[in-house]
C-alpha cells in the first residue's frame, strides 16, 4: 500500500469561485482548509480548521457553523474525493490532497533495525 496523497486539482475557474466563497465565508483571505470527519451522536459530519496567511488560524465563531459550511463548499467541489479521509484544500494552488499521516522518522529507523 503506498503512502502517496491522492491529489484533485481544481480548474482555474473553480480555484477563483472557491477562493471567493471562502473569503465570504470568513471575511478574511484563507490559504488553507484542513478538512476532517467526525462522528457525532447524529452521524458523520465534516469539520475544517481554516488557516489564514501566514498559517494562523481563523478561530470559529461560536454557533455560527462556517467550519462546518467551508468543508461543504469543499466537498461539493470535489465530489471524487475520499471523503471518508481527511483532506487538506491548498486555495492558492488549487490542489485538494488527502492527508496521509507520516509515521515519524525515529519510528520508522527503530522499525528497520
């Protein structure tokens, strides 16, 4: 099995539409969206953490649920992704890509020796 991201990348028209429905969304320019399934008691649901430029975090605002709404946009602009994985939106290049968890370098030494 190979630990390679898959990779969507949107056509420069979607790119443009998704950038301004997210600075929409959150009033500010947003330059990534890290996308995550949850389960809640009423089932799966879809939650993002929404960084700023220079990687800062855009905090939620309280009850508002335009997390929840970044990661809808997402997903209905990539409807061929593995939603049941998690997914990092890159706004400035465009490129949607399944976060793949690394096992550290230590670990993988320890395992090899």
């Amino acid at each position: 099995m190979s630990a390679a991201a898959k990779e969507f990348q949107a056509d420069a028209t979607t790119r443009s539409l998704l950038h301004q429905r997210l600075y929409t969304l959150f009033g500010r320019r947003v330059s990534e969206v890290r996308i995550t399934r949850v389960t809640w008691p009423e089932g799966h649901r879809w939650v993002a953490m929404v960084l700023g430029p220079g990687d800062k975090e855009v905090p939620p605002v309280r009850g508002s649920g335009l997390h929840v709404q970044a990661a809808l946009v997402l997903k209905e602009a990539f409807p061929q992704a593995n939603w049941g994985r998690g997914q990092n939106y890159d706004v400035t290049t465009g490129v949607l890509r399944e976060h793949v968890v690394r096992q550290p370098a230590s670990a993988r030494k320890a395992r090899n020796t």
